[in-house]
C-alpha cells in the first residue's frame, strides 16, 4: 500500500514522471528534435531519481501505518513498526526538501561558464594589488574546483597590481558557483607602501557574467563597428607596429570592449566578441527579469557590482559576507581559495532558502 503525504507536491511528481514516460517514447520512436529532448530528459533525471527514492520511502511509510492499524498485529512487531516509522517519516521530510530544491526555477545560465570582471577601485596602488589577490583568489579555486581559466585581459600596475582584468572561467556549473561574487569587495590592512604602519580601506569591483553560447545569443554584424588600433603599453607607448588592437561596439546598446593583449589582431577580436556577447546577454537576462518583475530583492542582494557584499579584515584574520552576516576567521584560506567555498556555499543555500520561502 502506498501513502501520498506530499498533497500537491505528488501531482507536480506525477506530472514529472508522465513528461519522463514520454520524453522517453518521442526518443525512442527518433522524432522531433532528438538532442533536445535528449537535454531535457538529462535534467529530469536528478529529480527522477529524488521522486523514486521519495515514492519508496512513502510505500513503506504506507505498509507500516496498514500493520498498526491491524488489530491482529502482535504488540512486538507493534513497537518494532513504531520505530521504523518514526524514522522513516523524518527521512520522508528530508526527501521533500530535497525534491523541492529540485523543483525550484533554475537558472537557464547556471550550467554556463563564466566571465569574470575585476576591476581595482578607491584605494590606489592599494586597491589594484588587493584586486591581484582577488584573482588568485579565484584562479586557486577554479583550480580547486577542476575549472580551466584564461585571462583575455589584463592591464597591470607599476608594482604588479591589476588594473582591471578580464578572465574566462571554463567548466560545468561555473556560473552557478560565482554569481554571488558580483559585487564591491572591501579590504582593510596595511598597505605594503605605507610606511606608518596605518590601516586602510580600499576596494575592488567583480562583475561575473555567464558565458553566451552562440544558441544563446546572435550578434547581427551590421550592428557592430569594428575599430583596429596600435596596442599601445604603459605610459601611451606603442609595443606593436602593427594594429593588432581591436575594439568592437555595439552600435544598439552603446557597449564596447577592447582587446590588444594578442599581437594577433584576429585573436584579439574573438576575444573581444567573447566578452561583448557575455555583456550583452547578461544584458538581455536582467532585461527579461526586470520585465517579469520577478527580480528578487534577497538577502543574498542583487548581485549588483555597486553594492558592498564582503570585507576581507586582515589585522583580525577575518572575511565577513555582509548580505548573510556570515565571519570566518579563516582569511589565509580563503585568500588561497581553500575556504571560498564555505562562503560560495552558504550563499547558495541562503538564496535557496529564500526562494523556498516565497514559494510557502
């Protein structure tokens, strides 16, 4: 016998499994667009299984509950059967959390790659070597995470500090895990060049925006005006005699990028068409959200990279997530990417609990 405790949560599992059922028999006759229905049969998948393994635990919750509800059942097995059950119902509760975190919207982007912006802010030479530190920050943990990074661009400081700088971070989920690192980064310490000894408080601005795959997004090249130039060095002199240097802008939207780290200027223009498409379809995204007026205001914040979302203290070794009031006296490890994930972690399962919350 089986139970059904779930109410409407088992007709949107029932729905669910139909979808499979038939996903499975458009496959298997070969119409219609197989690689997507092969897609979305992938993403049903997880939640299949989290549906068995639910629907298994409501079926013995079922066959205990017809046993004490036998009068002819001995009270050994009578106590026995009150036991299991008690467990098997708080397992029951743990398995429609899960499911329902299943369940949840996902984000059509969360799969995708990313692009990561960082860019030195107040501070000086101070704030342009705490944005380096950044981005060690995140090479060591897409190390970590087994993500392949590239830098598209880089313009450094006199004394090794990083300007701004564009980097590609490549693997499944990426944009998932660093969607919540967009924001203003503060940092308090002594400076290496000050001398007095003095605390100071610098920032740097991260941007992350999901990488657009071509099905994504389509650029119409009458829109584009395409600006090649001498890749010029510090101080405005020029290190290649060729125009290597491209810049393209979106004649629509006014968003320009400009690449000349590649003495190739072919190289530097499908650099630059790689971060234009990220800006634009990053673009369209929060456009399409702010029009379905389903942008949420959380507790994780808008990802808004005007917004202060985490102080890195370094005289007290802390690292403070100001949009969870989350502290970690962990800053060396998080610095060496070791610990990052705690933070990225407790993000998500805070945006996820908030989203949960508005569905109740």
């Amino acid at each position: 016998m089986t139970t059904r405790q779930g109410g409407g949560l088992d007709v949107k599992l029932d729905a669910i499994l139909a979808r499979r059922d038939e996903l499975a028999s458009l496959m298997a006759a070969g119409g219609g667009d197989y690689a997507g229905l092969g897609r979305e049969f992938a993403e049903l998948e997880p939640i299949v299984s989290g549906i068995e393994r639910y629907r298994a635990v409501q079926a013995e919750i079922g066959d205990l509950t017809e046993m004490l509800d036998d009068a002819r059942t001995e009270p050994e097995m009578r106590g026995m059967a009150k036991d299991e059950l008690a467990g098997l119902e708080g397992r029951l509760s743990e398995l429609e959390r899960e499911l329902q975190l299943l369940l949840l919207p996902r984000d059509a982007a969360d799969d995708a790659s990313a692009i990561l912006e960082i860019r030195a802010g107040t501070g000086g030479d101070e704030a342009a070597l705490f944005a380096g530190d950044l981005w060690r920050m995140y090479e060591r943990y897409a190390q970590a995470q087994g993500w392949r990074t590239e830098i598209l661009s880089l313009s450094e400081t006199e004394i090794g500090g990083v300007k701004e700088l564009v980097a590609e971070v490549q693997g499944r989920g990426v944009f998932a895990r660093l969607k919540f690192e967009a924001g203003v980064h503060r940092v308090q310490r002594v400076p290496v060049t000050e001398t007095g000894g003095r605390i100071h408080t610098s920032a740097a601005t991260v941007a992350v925006l999901p990488e657009a795959e071509d099905v994504d997004l389509e650029l119409d090249e009458g829109e584009l005006r395409v600006d090649v130039y001498r890749a010029s060095g510090a101080g405005g002199q020029h290190v290649n005699k060729t125009e290597s240097a491209v810049r393209i802008t979106h004649l629509p939207t006014g968003i320009a990028v400009a690449m000349q780290d590649e003495k190739s200027q072919h190289k530097n223009r499908a650099k630059a068409l790689k971060v234009l498409k990220a800006r634009l379809f990053e673009l369209e995204r929060s456009r399409l959200a702010a029009e379905r007026s389903a942008e949420r205001k959380g507790q994780v914040g808008s990802g808004d990279r005007s917004e202060r979302i985490r102080t890195y203290n370094f005289p007290q070794g802390r690292v403070t997530d100001h949009r969870i009031n989350l502290t970690l006296y962990k800053l060396d490890q998080v610095m060496a990417g070791e610990a990052l994930d705690e933070v990225v972690s407790a993000l998500i399962a805070e945006d996820q609990a908030a989203r949960l919350a508005e569905l109740a």
